[in-house]
C-alpha cells in the first residue's frame, strides 16, 4: 500500500462524521459544475482522499480520480469507459432499482454499497451520488466513495474495550466537549483544551459548569451575532425537539481569517446531554474561494486555445491576450494590456463594434456564437487588414462585467469561397454531390456528382430553384436548412429528395455559408451524400435488436417458468415411488409429461429468440412430421390439401426435437404463405444414401456422401423467381409486404439444418410452386441399436451434507426433500449471503454445493467465488432456467464443470450428484 492510502486511511480514522458530510459537500459543489469544469480541476480532486468517479446514466465511467484507482486497483486508463456497476461488482444492499429511483426523484442518494476491487477484496464504502450536468446537458452521476471496512473494523474492536469513549476522543483532531443535560461542560477532549489553552487562557480549558457558549464568544474577536443561533441548536439537542445541529460560522483572528464547523449530537444514555465538536475548516473555505476566484477569469477561455482570445473590461480595456493573439496581431500581451480594444480594428469598424458590445451587455446574453458580429477586418501592428469571425462572451464578476471576445483569421476561408468557382473542374471528380445556391435558392453551380446522384445535368438545373428542382414534399426541411446556414454559417442534416426518374433518396448535407472578401454573405456550399442505403442497413439494424430486446423477454420468462416448473417434475416423480396405484401413476405420468412438454416449449422459444441449443436424443423423425401435419391441419386455411407419404422404415436420426419442429414448421408457414388462394401442400420422407459423385452434383456446401433423411415440402404455389431464389437464405431478405416478414425465418431454418450435420436445397419455377429439400444425417445401424432405455434406477446417498441455494422456495424445498428422501442431509439458503453464512458455520460437513447462478443479494458467480476463498476443494452444482454459453464459460474459469438445466428432474439431480461425489 503507498504512503498516500495509508495517510489516507489515518485521516480517515480521524475524522468525524461532520468532516465527512462538509467534504462530501465540497465534492458536490464541485459536481455541480459542467463536466468540463471537472476535467479541468482533476488535479484538485486527484488531492482528495475519497474515491470519485463520474459515470454516465447507463454505467459508462466518464472519469476516475487518484483516490479511486488507489482504492480499487483499476487505473484511470482501464476503468475509462467501463461500466462502474459491472468493473466493481456493485451490491445495492437496497437494490439498484430503488437507488435509480431515489437518484433521479430527489437528484441524490446516500448509503452504503459494497465493492469489489481487482485482487477480489470486498470493501464496504459510504457513497453519494449526484445527478449533474455537462456542458452539453447531458445528465451524469457524480459518485464519492468513501472506504469504511477499516473504520468498521475499527468501531467493532473498540466497542469491546472499556476505553471505547477516550480513545475516539483522543483521536479526534475536532475540538470536543461533552455537555450534560444543562448544557454544561463535563468532558473535553485533549483538541478542546489545547485550544482553550491557546485562545481562552488556562481558566477555561478546563473549566467544569461552563457553557460551551461562553468559550465559543470568549475565543471569537468579534461580536457574535450567530451566536443566538448556535445555542437556540444546542439547547434543541440538548431538549431531545432535534435530532443533530450543524453550524457553520467565522472566528477570525487579527492576524489571520478562520472558519469552523459545529456539530452537535445527543448522548445516547440515560442522564442525557450532547457532544459538542468543532472543526476547523480554514483550509477548505480558503481552497472554495481560491477556486472560485480563478474560475471566474479562466471559464470564457479554457475551451479556444487555437483562436485569439481577447477579454476587456466594461471600459473595453484589454485585460487578458492570449499567445493566438500575439500571433495574429503582432502585439505582445505586454504592449496590450490596458489599451483600448479599437486599436486592433481599422477606423471604419471601431464606433460599430463598440456601440456592439455596449448593446450586447445590456442584453444579459451571455454568448454570442461565432459569426454573430458580422462581418469585420482586424489590423496587425504593420497595419494589415485581414478578415475575421469574433464571437463574444460576458459574465460578471465582484460587481464587474468582463467580455470575452474570441477572433478567428478567416483569410484562408475567404480566399477558398473566391476561388470555388474557378476550381470547379476538381470538384466535378468528387462522388459527392455538391451544389452551389444564391442566397435566393437558385442554383449556380452543378457537380458531376450531383448529376450521378440526381439525374439532372448541370444545363437543366442551373438558374432554377433548387427546391423546384429536389423538391419531395420536404420543403419545409429544406427551407429550414437554408435559413440556418445563412445564420449561422453552416448547416448539418439529413434530407429526403427525389431524383429526376422520381426515386427518393437519403442525402447527409454538409452546408456552408460562403461570403464574399468584405465578409458579406455570398452563396451556399450544398456538399450532399448519398445515405440511401446505409439507412435501410440502419432499419434492418434495428429490427434486429426489436427481435434481440424479444430475445431477452423470452429468457427472463423461461427463466421464471423453468422455476415453476422444476419442483412439479421432481415432485412428480417422488410421488410416483410413493403412489403406486394405477389411476395415481396414470395422473403422476400425466403431470410429468405435461411439465416436459413446458420444458419443451421453453426451449422452442429460446431456440427462435436467443439461438439457444437444446439437448440432442435419437429421433424417429416420422414422429416430428406427423406433429407438423396435424398442426398445420388444425390451423391451415381448409382450401389448402395436404398429403403426406411416409416409409414405415424410416431410418433414426440424432438431433433436437424443438429445433427440427421448428424447421419443419417455417417451410410449411411459407408454403401456406405461397398459396393464399389455396392449393396443395405435399410433405415426403425417404430413406436415402448419397456417394460423392451425387451429392457433387447438388452442388450445395455441406453435401457429402453418407446415409440421409430426406424429408420434402412441396407447395403448388406461385413459385420463386429465378432472380431471387439464391436470395431467399439471407437474413433480412424477404418477398412478403412490410410487416409480414423479416426474411429470418428460413435463415434460421438453413442455420439449424446445417447445424445438425445436413443441408436444405430448393427448387422452383414461375407458376409451378417450389419445393424444399432437408437432408439430416441418419444414425449409423450399430448406433440405432445401442440407442435403448436407460435405467431408471436412482443412486442413493450416505448421509453426506448438501447445501442448497435457490431464491425460489418451491424448488429449494422440493430440491431438499429429494435429497433427504434418498440418503443426503440438507441445509438451505435462499440468497447468496445467507448461503455463505450458512457455509462458514458448517464448511467442514458440507460436501457439495447446488447454487442458482441468479440469487439475489450476492449472485451465483459471485457466491461461488466467494465459496472458493472459504474452500478451494468445495464441490459445486450450478442451476439454470437459461442456456447462457457466456455463463458456462465463467463457470468454467471457476472450475465449476457441473450445470444443471432447469426444470430438472429428481432422478437427473441424483445421477449428477453421485457421478460427482464417486469422482470425487
């Protein structure tokens, strides 16, 4: 640790809580400035001892000061960026939905979290959160932490020594006195005397039966007006009508300005009283009014390094020139300071700009942005004239009014706009289009670009309007772009126009106002790209994350009904070993096939939304078409005929159920699809053996030799047209009208069926329908005939302990029941930090640990990290209602090998758990 924490922490042991609240508030004084502002004094919050950091509304750390990267570990390079939740492992004790909601109702919030640095120590710290504001308006939380473990620790070790009460007082660098019930002096600490000593004499250092009032006047020089104040708070204390008192006043000496803070708290015993404390805080106003002195002067010019920054005064005498500005007039800031700001304009322009600035700070603006002068020359020191854009700033401080103006040399811009016209011929090479316009909207200038973009060539567009011209029924956009360029100089956006075959296009428009050399407005710079297609790729962008946002409602649905579903298939089961009469084995056998066909369904949605995988069983794949058909006969329109031809013999093959119904089920959607009017719809299977000659001749990728199920859909329908049909497995692509199709669908299919080891080919003809072809690899014959029942046959256990985390208490409980009905002891935790108590009490017994990876309070991941710390060889089980593969990889990093798919079965959970405790 460096000698900066460990000063730090002695600090920290010393101060009270008033020093804590005055330098939270500091902190927040600071916070409500622009986050600019805090960039700039980074090296003033980098002297603080308290961690602070600043992060946008959805967690992205914006910045991270010395104290923070000292206390948790993280640089300022490798915490920029992260979200701050995620980087510390933030634990809302009140969870974060009720902080958010704190934070953005009252702009603030106050408590306690706890972190996580990066060697994986826990830390529990106060913290603050401050809505502020940027430059920009955007809303950001200044957060300052403060690390409590060691003052915790602390507290907990002297509450258990007699000399609790001396120790903190001696410690304390706070003037302390303690105050009976009348107010009265009955105890000081050694802060208190040694002050007394100093400014009261040693007649009151000591004094019993004082008033802590009277010493406070007796060491202040000055008449004590807050005097009434101070007592009327402590004598409200003392009566028990408030619960604190904070004050704040001035106790100056001759020969140097002082400043305190007193707080006073009541005595928890039954004799009563206060606790009187005051702390000094002269170095802190001094640091406030330091801060605000300099900010005053420095706030206009921080941002404009790179232009002449000049700042006069209500007299208009220069008080501030930069070094731009020694360069562009040719004046020393030492020849300046105290001139006139006319002498830095030619004579025709001085009467109107100072009549400008009179007007301007009669006003109250207080910015005025560049170009909102006019148009004005500037003169050098050799008496050069030049063209310039000033804008101009006021702010007013200790009564005085002080404008900042900033000037810009636009000489080389001028000269640019003059010449535009005769470098035409270099800008007809450019891709984009760019349109010269009078200030009238008639077009004097036509590149080849806009000629290739528009259709238009210059000789039929020259001399119209441009909005005649492009117009798309967009004219208001236009005009708009128009007024703003000619106010503001330039003009950035986006606009629908309309090529000469009458086709709309997106254009980005990069407008500039081009003046002429007295600095007059001339024309208008239209620098025009064509954005037509990257802003269908932005649509199809955002439907895709329409169907990722789908994705995740559909996981935290499977994730609750997985829950619901895991102890009716356990218990199910159970009750089957107990029951065995035949009507309850028949409605035990029915409860758990309808809890499978939920589990089924879960994954089937999962499968369509997130991709997620489910578990691969030999199938008979005469079952899954004749699922399909009847579906689709139950719910296809009556005028579509559906026939069906299918082997007796067909061969076996090895995949997922849900997956392959899926696949099968959008091939007869689109065939439906096909045949709005009716018609036929033919589904075939047949056992098939390709060589590689035949499947060559496919021509399909991932067509090789081998036994297949060949399964076909066929539709008589209107037909694929050839211009499309090796389209049809894009994503995105599809021939349906706007909101009937994403194009996904058979994407999806080809993604599955290639997953499984096959591939899909398709036929069709204008008029003649079309006609899809699955080919999935059939199981070897040896494999078809090793594939039989497994026994059911469940293990038993020896009395080992199991402890089991679930915030769910039908899963925890049923989960718990099987284990004892079959030999194993169980303990139960229904969060994450109650397991790990529960754990540290009888981590010797437990053998083997089964955690939901979504507990509350402390989560999966961390639990089981935490439970590694406490026993590096503990055995885990981890449940989950959701096939995440990122958190298998994390349990993996764990050394967790063992994930247990919820809903689960009694019988799954036992093999899992004596497969385990056998390795083991």
């Amino acid at each position: 640790m460096s000698d900066h924490s460990t000063n730090a922490q002695d600090n920290l042991a010393r101060m009270t809580k008033a020093e804590l609240t005055q330098a939270v508030r500091a902190l927040q004084a600071i916070a409500a400035q622009s986050t600019h502002a805090l960039e700039q004094q980074a090296h003033l919050l980098d002297l603080s001892y308290d961690a602070i950091f600043v992060w946008e509304l959805h967690g992205r750390i914006r910045y991270w000061n010395r104290a923070a990267a000292e206390l948790y570990g993280w640089t300022r390079e490798e915490a920029l960026g992260r979200v701050s939740n995620e980087l510390l492992k933030t634990i809302h004790p009140v969870g974060w939905p009720e902080v958010e909601t704190t934070l953005c109702q009252e702009g603030h919030w106050h408590g306690e979290l706890l972190h996580q640095t990066r060697d994986g120590r826990l830390l529990v710290v106060d913290s603050r959160h401050v809505l502020v504001r940027d430059e920009n308006g955007q809303l950001l939380v200044l957060e300052t932490n403060r690390d409590q473990t060691a003052r915790k620790q602390a507290e907990e070790a002297l509450q258990k020594s007699e000399g609790l009460k001396q120790a903190i007082l001696a410690s304390l660098t706070a003037h302390i006195a303690v105050l009976d019930r009348a107010g009265n002096i009955i105890d000081t600490n050694e802060a208190w005397e040694r002050f007394a000593r100093e400014n009261c004499g040693a007649r009151l250092a000591t004094a019993q039966n004082t008033c802590d009032l009277t010493v406070c006047c007796q060491a202040s020089e000055r008449a004590p007006d807050s005097d009434h104040t101070a007592w009327a708070g402590i004598q409200a204390v003392l009566d028990g009508k408030q619960a604190s008192f904070i004050h704040e006043y001035s106790c100056h000496l001759p020969q140097a300005e002082r400043w305190f803070l007193m707080t006073v708290s009541p005595l928890k015993n039954e004799q009563g009283g206060a606790v009187v404390a005051h702390t000094d805080i002269t170095t802190r106003k001094q640091a406030e009014q330091a801060l605000h002195k300099s900010e005053d002067r420095l706030s206009g010019i921080i941002n404009s390094a790179m232009d002449a920054i000049i700042s006069v005064d209500e007299q208009q005498k220069i008080v501030l020139f930069n070094r731009a500005a020694e360069q562009m007039f040719g004046y020393t800031a030492t020849q300046m300071l105290g001139q006139p700001l006319s002498r830095l304009l030619p004579e025709r322009f001085r009467e109107m700009h100072a009549s400008h600035i009179q007007r301007f700070g009669i006003t109250g603006e207080t910015t005025r942005a560049m170009g909102g002068l006019n148009a004005i020359c500037g003169l050098r020191q050799n008496n050069e004239e030049f063209p310039i854009e000033a804008s101009i700033s006021q702010i007013e401080t200790q009564g005085q009014k002080l404008f900042t103006v900033i000037l810009r040399d636009i000489t080389e811009r001028v000269r640019a706009s003059e010449r535009l016209v005769e470098q035409a011929a270099l800008l007809n090479q450019s891709h984009e289009a760019i349109v010269v316009c009078d200030l009238d909207g008639r077009i004097r200038y036509w590149s080849n670009g806009a000629q290739r973009l528009y259709g238009w060539s210059a000789e039929e567009t020259v001399g119209r309007v441009a909005r005649d011209v492009l117009n798309s029924g967009d004219t208001a956009r236009l005009l708009d772009a128009t007024q703003r360029t000619i106010e503001a100089g330039e003009w950035n956006g986006e606009l629908r126009q309309l090529t000469k075959d009458g086709r709309e296009v997106v254009v980005e428009g990069r407008w500039s106002l081009v003046r002429d050399a007295a600095g007059n407005a001339k024309s208008i710079l239209a620098i025009n790209t064509d954005i037509t297609e990257k802003k269908r790729l932005e649509a199809n962008f955002l439907r895709a994350q329409r169907l990722e946002s789908i994705g995740t409602l559909a996981s935290g649905i499977a994730h609750d009904l997985n829950n619901v579903l895991s102890p009716i298939s356990m218990g199910a089961q159970m009750l089957q070993m107990k029951l065995h009469d035949e009507q309850s084995q028949r409605l035990l056998a029915l409860m758990q096939s309808n809890a499978n066909r939920g589990a089924e369904m879960i994954k089937q949605v999962l499968s369509f939304a997130r991709g997620i995988s489910g578990q691969r069983v030999v199938l008979q794949p005469k079952h899954l078409i004749r699922e399909v058909i009847r579906i689709a006969e139950e719910t296809f329109p009556k005028s579509i005929r559906i026939e069906q031809r299918l082997p007796t013999d067909l061969w076996t093959i090895n995949g997922d159920a849900t997956q392959l119904h899926q696949v099968l089920l959008n091939l007869c959607v689109n065939a439906r699809d096909a045949m709005p009017q009716g018609g036929r719809l033919t589904i075939t299977a047949e056992n098939q053996p390709l060589d590689e000659l035949y499947a060559r001749m496919l021509k399909k990728d991932g067509a090789g030799s081998g036994n297949f199920v060949v399964i076909t859909i066929t539709d008589s329908g209107a037909g694929i047209p050839p211009a499309i049909i090796d389209r049809i497995f894009d994503p995105f692509f599809t021939t349906k009208e706007p909101g009937k199709g994403t194009g996904l669908g058979l994407a999806t299919t080809q993604s599955i069926v290639t997953a499984h080891g096959g591939f899909i080919t398709v036929e069709s003809q204008p008029g003649a329908g079309a006609k899809f072809t699955v080919y999935l690899p059939a199981l070897q014959l040896a494999d078809q005939q090793r594939a039989g029942i497994a026994s059911h046959e469940m293990p038993r256990g020896a009395g080992e302990l199991i402890l089991v985390v679930d915030d769910e208490t039908a899963v925890r409980e049923m989960t718990s029941a099987a284990l004892e009905a079959f030999g194993y002891r169980a303990l139960t935790a229904d969060n994450g930090a109650t397991a790990l108590s529960v754990f540290a009490l009888h981590q010797h017994d437990i053998q083997l640990v089964i955690t939901d990876l979504m507990v509350p309070v402390v989560d999966g991941i961390a639990t089981i990290r935490a439970l590694h710390k406490l026993n590096p060889d503990i055995r885990i089980i981890a449940t989950s209602g959701l096939a995440d593969p990122a958190k298998v990889e994390e349990l993996q990093e764990l050394r967790v090998n063992h994930l247990l798919h919820k809903p689960y079965d009694a019988e799954t959970l036992l093999q899992m758990l004596a497969q385990i405790l056998q390795t083991s």
